[in-house]
C-alpha cells in the first residue's frame, strides 16, 4: 500500500481570514526571510546564517514529523496580503503542536513572517491549531492542555497568548537558553496554558498608560532612558515601601514589572514628566492588590524625586490619574467605581494631595509604620467614589 500523500496527513485549517496548511517547497524563500529577521533571532533558536538549504530542510522536517505518529504536527500560516491592492496568499508563518508530558497535552510554539506581524493572523491560527487538538486530536485523542512558554520579554509572543484565552502562571527563572548567547546564562520564562473549554478570548484587561498632557506635564510610559532623571531619595523610609522607590540598580527591573502588571490587568502606571522638557519627575500609578481591575475599586499610588515637590507636581499628577480611572469604559477610561489610598499619617504633604483630589479618610491603623527609632508610626486609609470627585 502506497504511503498517504502529505495532503492526506495534514488537515487544512481556515476560519475564512488565514488558513493552515501544509509546508511546500513554494514557502522556501519567504522561511528564509523570516528565519533571518532580527526579531526571530532575538527570541528563537533558529539556526544563524539562516539558508535556503536549512529552509528545505525545515520543510521536509515538517512533512516528516506528520509522519510520524508521534511527531510534531506543524502547520504553515497563509495569510492575505493586500498591501499592493491586489489580495494575494502568501506564506505568513509557521504554528506548531509538540508532545507534552501526558498524552492529553501538548506544547505549542509559533513564529511570523514580519509582512504578517500586525495582521492578527497569529491569533487566528494559534486559535486554529488549538480548535483542532482539543476537538479532533492530533496524536489519537482530544487535548485536555496546552502549555506556551517565552523568554520574558518577547511581548509579541505573549500578546498571542494573553489573546486566545491562555492563563499566565508563572515567571521561571533561567529555563531557556539564551539565542544570542547560547553558551552564557539561561533566560527566564513566562508560562502559561489553555485548557480544552476555555474560551479562546482575552481572559483579562491589558492596559496600556495613555499619554494625559495637561497643566504643565505628561504622563506617559516609562522608558529606559528615565533612569538618568532618578534622584536620591530624601525622606522618611516608612513613607514608602523600599521595593517601591526608584533606585538606579533596581529601575529597569521596575520597569518590566510595570510592563507585567499592565498587561496582567493590574495597573496602569505612568511617568509623570515635565511637559516641555520630558524629563521624568516622578511616578503615579491606579493598581491592584488583589487581580485585574474589572470595573470595582482600585487603589492610587505616586512618589516625585525631592526636585520635583513643592509646585503641586503631585496634587495634579493624582488628579489626571483619577479622572482617567473614574472615566467610563466606553469614553476610554478604566470605569472604576471607588479608588483608595493609604499613607503615613505624619506625611502631611501626601495627605494634602489626596484632600485636595477629593479624597476622605476613612480609617486610621495604629502603630503599623517601624520608623528608624525604633518607636511606630499610625496609617491613614482613603477612599473617592465618584460623586464625591467633583474636583477631578
């Protein structure tokens, strides 16, 4: 009996927009285009020096793992291009399916051509590859789980996860080996998985700080170069926890986990910057203790470097803040229903911002602050709801 054609073995996959199907020698020289990209480089391991040899390679590989009944099932993406105007198919990228560690899961990975980056196709075809697993199967029975994994840092690659539905577990440390230096030490990793019924949707908000320009200044992201505004901290160490002030030798690790919460749904965290200059002054952030913002209650944090007080750099940074927090989902704000606080009770000045912004205090906490001396400092808790915020 003849071997069944390629044709036969792989299932051709199409939701109307982009379509999976089966590598040909035709994708050779766009593999080769992606396979060479720096961003390709940067997060994967594929070969450097990249040919159209190794590319022949790949597709005989692909073909071969099909195969094999235990193989990786590996499906070329083929996406729409009309840029010219004129729709044509093209090859956009490649998504695959490995064995996991049981027979009911497995572990994906997936690359795109940089013509296709943008185009959505690679959420289309991870949802796709992942309809098919836990309907039909691709090793003799439907998937239970599907785990993902990245170097922390390749956010592309974790846009696609957060948006077909995958739940984010974990941060692992050194678990990668590092593309452009295989020999030095390993990366860290996000992970995360999908399980057979969840929804293949967003399962959580990923916010962004919008750009909020008034009154003299800008609150923005941050970037790497705000590290060359950071100043040394002068005031009392109970006004804010140490892992939160701004120091040079921990900003830029600040910095990503800013990104992380963000797109976790957590926060959303701005650089307050002078509006002429650009320069950084400080932060303010609306956050989560507890999960995503949904729509409830969140709590308002900010500190300024020592050059920045006194010319209510603050009192007005709270206020864009809060306006953007308590704005309506649907006018572009975060929609929430009620906004907190907590400070030191002995830190007047932090205490007159939030008066000024339409902030009451609730509640006092005795003697939780350790100060230098040894002796303890009360907590003053704070709340705004929105019909008390006519100042905002």
């Amino acid at each position: 009996m003849d071997a069944p054609a390629l044709t036969d073995l792989v299932p051709t996959l199409t939701d109307g927009v982009i379509t999976l199907r089966a590598h040909s020698p035709a994708d050779v020289d766009t593999l080769v285009e992606q396979c060479t990209d720096p961003d390709t480089l940067r997060w994967t391991t594929v070969p450097r020096g990249y040919t159209r040899d190794d590319a022949a390679g790949f597709v005989r590989h692909a073909a071969a793992q099909w195969a094999d009944p235990s193989g990786s099932r590996m499906w070329a993406i083929e996406w729409v291009d009309d840029s010219s105007g004129e729709p044509t198919p093209r090859y956009g990228g490649t998504v695959d399916l490995r064995p996991g560690e049981s027979p009911l899961t497995a572990s994906i990975g997936f690359a795109l051509h940089p013509a296709a980056r943008g185009t959505g196709a690679m959420s289309r075809a991870v949802r796709l590859a992942a309809a098919q697993a836990f309907e039909a199967g691709l090793w003799g029975r439907p998937l239970e789980r599907i785990h993902w994994r990245a170097i922390v840092g390749n956010w592309g690659s974790r846009r696609v996860a957060w948006a077909t539905g995958f739940t984010f577990h974990a941060t692992l440390p050194g678990t990668h080996v590092d593309p452009t230096d295989p020999k030095g030490p390993a990366l860290d990793c996000w992970y995360a998985s999908l399980a057979k019924g969840d929804p293949m949707t967003p399962q959580t908000p990923w916010f962004t700080a919008p750009v909020i320009e008034e009154d003299g200044l800008r609150l923005r992201v941050w970037r790497p170069d705000d590290i060359e505004a950071l100043e040394e901290r002068n005031d009392p160490e109970h006004w804010m926890p140490a892992h939160a002030v701004l120091r040079p030798e921990m900003f830029q690790r600040w910095r990503h986990r800013r990104l992380e919460l963000m797109a976790e749904g957590m926060a959303v965290d701005w650089c307050v910057a002078d509006a002429d200059t650009d320069r950084a002054l400080g932060s303010v952030a609306v956050f989560s203790r507890m999960g995503p913002m949904t729509g409830d209650a969140a709590e308002l944090g900010y500190q300024l470097f020592p050059s920045a007080r006194g010319r209510g750099v603050a009192k007005t940074a709270a206020r864009l803040a809060i306006r953007h927090a308590l704005t309506p989902k649907e006018a572009g704000g975060l929609g929430l229903r009620r906004l907190v606080a907590e400070t030191a009770a002995d830190n007047a000045a932090s205490n007159r911002v939030l008066e000024s912004n339409g902030f009451v205090a609730f509640g006092r906490e005795h003697h939780v602050d350790l100060l230098a001396d040894g002796t303890y400092q009360d907590g003053l808790h704070w709340e705004l709801l929105p019909h008390g915020a006519d100042r905002v």
